[in-house]
C-alpha cells in the first residue's frame, strides 16, 4: 500500500462543542501495481479521465432526506441519502458531514470519516449504493478534528485501506488527540479513536488507483494538516473537476492567538492563495451546507451544481474571515 513516491509509512480532530463558534465554514492487504499513486504533481492532476462506475443495486428509498432550513452546526450524526454528486463521485456522508467516495472498477478512494457515529454510517451508505467497501484502496482525510476524522478507524476496519495524510496531521490521526499547533487544541472532547495506518503523503501528490488520479493541496490554517483534494470525473463526454476544499474558518480555543504564530498565518494565506486556484467546476465543503451542496444536487439549477468562481470566492470568504480575527486579537478581544 506504499504510493509510488514512497512516502514514510507510519503504523501505529475537533469537537462539536468548538463548532459552535463557527460563523462560516465557507468559510486511501496490498494493492495491485496498477493502483498506486503517482509521485508528483508533475503528473496529470486528473489523470485519465474517470467514467462513473455504476452501483449494481440501490437501497437508499427508505432514508429520510435531511431536513429543509439545517444550519451547518446540525445533522452530524443523522444519516443522509447516499447520491451521485456527478459522474463517478458519491456523497455518503451524513445530513452535516460530507464523506465522498470516488470510484472505478479497480477500486475507490474515501474522503473524510466523520464522526465516530458518523462511520459505521458512511459504510452503511457505500454498501446501499451497490459498492463493496473493501473495494476501497485508500483513505484520505480534510483535518485532524473529530467530526472528520474519528470516524475514520471504523472506515479502516471496515476497508482494510491504508489512511494518506500530510504530515503535520499524521501524529494526531495515530494518537487520536492533538497538540498545541491546533488553534482548537483546548477545546473539550476532542479525543477520537486513532488510525492505526497512516502514511505520509506530500502537497502536489496524487493518489492513484486504476484511473483515479487525486491531488493533496497544502491549506492549513483551520489545522496544520488540512488539506485540500481535487480530481477529475466524467459522464460520457462531459468531464469536470471536483475541488473538495477544507475548512477555512479562523477559530480557536480561548487561548490561541494567531498574532503569536505569524508561521500559521502565512501558511493559511498560502492555502487560500491555492484554494482560489484550484480547478473547480463543483466545489465541495467537508461541511455539506458550508457549500450549499444539497441544494446544488437537486437538480432544479438554483443555485447550480456547476458554479465558475465558488472555490475563489470560498478563498476569499476565508481571508475575509482570517483578516477579521487578527484585526480582534489586535484589539485585545479574546476568541
């Protein structure tokens, strides 16, 4: 399960209570050889192009939609209808955590884990859609907080896939808890289970597995490790790029200031610079409601799936954020 670049492998995020202060979350056994990643982003971000892999049953009839006029604080641990986002792209995460799983015929790729409720549910999704989650090659995740990542123990237990993460996050993926470089790192309950297999990959990298080609974008600031993923899918002709973007709110505990850590300012300035560039055709949020996304499936155009400039106006949504919480601290008020 080593990708091609031989990244370390490392055998062996964050609470709903901090969530409250959100004010804006706009703000991947052995594989074949074929199914590694490639070790650069040299290579093509999307590789060949991906055609959707078409799920052999449905059983998601009898899941109740969630719920009209939900603010992102609600729904993490309610089940949501599994779907197609588009072409070989599948939303089975829950009513206010996004889980996305990109598929092929030689095997699939898991974004993000949810909560430790949210798990067993994200795996009930992939199994209603027809795919079998032992399919899936490997793990990846947005950032270390739990209502992303402590559900992702049980999704290793039930796909037997390895976990890619960047490095600043892997300590706290093995140990289930984090430090001091999270601004949120004070903040009640955030333990979760530890991944047991994590493997360092780099920014630039891309997952491979048969077709998939997935890139990891550096955009800290929310955590050290966030990272950013971008791929490419098709619906026979039509191919378009997917940007699942990580969080880009500013928020912490009571204690971490930003002014103190001018090193996490500039690296957050440097993600959202990145975030604004991404090849974004649909723009994905770890936090389903952050981009509007259940409304964009509904198929009616309003507002639309595919949208020019969402991922340059989430950036921007970002530094507007970043810009007023150093303004606060400045000022002497507190978080």
């Amino acid at each position: 399960m080593t990708p091609t670049s031989a990244p370390t492998a490392l055998r062996g995020p964050v609470t709903p209570a901090v969530m409250r202060r959100v004010f804006a979350v706009l703000g991947m056994g052995m594989l074949l050889a074929a199914c590694r990643p490639a070790d650069s982003a040299d290579a093509p971000a999307s590789g060949a192009p991906a055609n959707a892999a078409t799920p052999a049953t449905s059983a998601v009839d009898d899941i109740p939609a969630c719920p009209a006029g939900a603010s992102v604080m609600d729904g993490w641990n309610d089940r949501a209808p599994p779907r197609r986002i588009f072409g070989n792209t599948w939303y089975v995460g829950t009513c206010g955590l996004s889980a996305v799983l990109v598929t092929s015929d030689q095997g699939h790729v898991l974004i993000d884990g949810g909560t430790v409720a949210a798990g067993p549910l994200i795996a009930a999704n992939i199994r209603a859609l027809g795919f079998d989650p032992h399919a899936v090659k490997y793990l990846l995740n947005s950032h270390e907080h739990s209502d992303h990542a402590a559900g992702l123990a049980h999704l290793q237990a039930a796909t037997g896939a390895p976990l890619l993460a960047r490095a600043p996050a892997v300590a706290t993926l093995r140990k289930g808890r984090s430090d001091r470089s999270d601004p949120q790192y004070l903040e009640p309950g955030g333990t979760f289970p530890p991944v047991a297999d994590v493997a360092v990959i780099g920014d630039g990298e891309v997952v491979r597995v048969g077709p998939l080609a997935l890139t990891a974008h550096a955009t800290p600031g929310h955590t050290p490790g966030g990272t950013s993923w971008t791929w490419r899918s098709c619906e026979g002709a039509r191919c378009l790029d997917i940007a699942y973007t990580d969080s880009v709110s500013a928020i912490s505990d009571a204690q971490y200031r930003y002014l103190d850590h001018p090193e996490m300012v500039a690296a957050f300035r440097r993600g959202l610079d990145t975030l604004a560039a991404l090849p974004c055709d649909i723009h994905v949020t770890p936090h389903p409601l952050g981009s509007d996304l259940f409304a964009r499936l509904a198929g009616d155009g309003t507002p639309p799936l595919v949208e020019a400039g969402a991922c340059q106006r989430y950036a921007q949504n970002g530094r507007a954020q970043l810009d007023a919480r150093l303004k606060d601290e400045a000022a002497g008020r507190k978080p």
